[in-house]
C-alpha cells in the first residue's frame, strides 16, 4: 500500500505497517513516544508517524487503512469518474 508520511514529505510504498515505542536514551524502561513505521517492499523501515501515545499510533494506522479502501479510483487523466 502507498501511504503519505505524516508531515508529507514521503510517498512509501509499504509492505507493512507497524508501532515501535521509543525509547527514552536516559532510561530504557521508559517509553516516551511511538513510531508508526512502514517497512518497503526492499525491508527498509521508513517512518510514517511519530505519536504521543500508542492509542494515536494505531488510529493513524486505521485511517490509513480507511482511506486507502474507501477512495474511488480515478480514472480519465486525473478526472474522477462519478458514474
């Protein structure tokens, strides 16, 4: 799936799509945010999103998802075809 990174910059082609925590350099035990991270068809793991908590990671995911199954596809050199 081809998805849109969160600040837009990159369009990556994904093979998956995943969450890793990230983890405070001080103290290992502690998480201080999330990654929503896509792994291309090549096994290179591209960030997509970085998120406060684990909750807001995986909706990224899920809108994603959405949008991706519920667009029309466009057709006609960019038109999009409401037939």
């Amino acid at each position: 799936m081809i998805i849109l990174s969160d600040n837009g910059k990159k369009l990556i082609d994904c093979a998956s799509v995943f969450v890793r925590p990230v983890k405070d350099a001080e103290d290992l035990n502690k998480v201080k945010g999330y990654k929503v991270v896509g792994c291309t068809l090549t096994g290179r793991n591209e960030t997509l999103a970085e998120c406060d908590d684990e909750d807001s990671a995986k909706d990224y995911i899920l809108n994603a998802a959405r949008n991706i199954s519920t667009h029309e596809p466009v057709f006609f050199g960019g038109i999009n075809h409401q037939g």
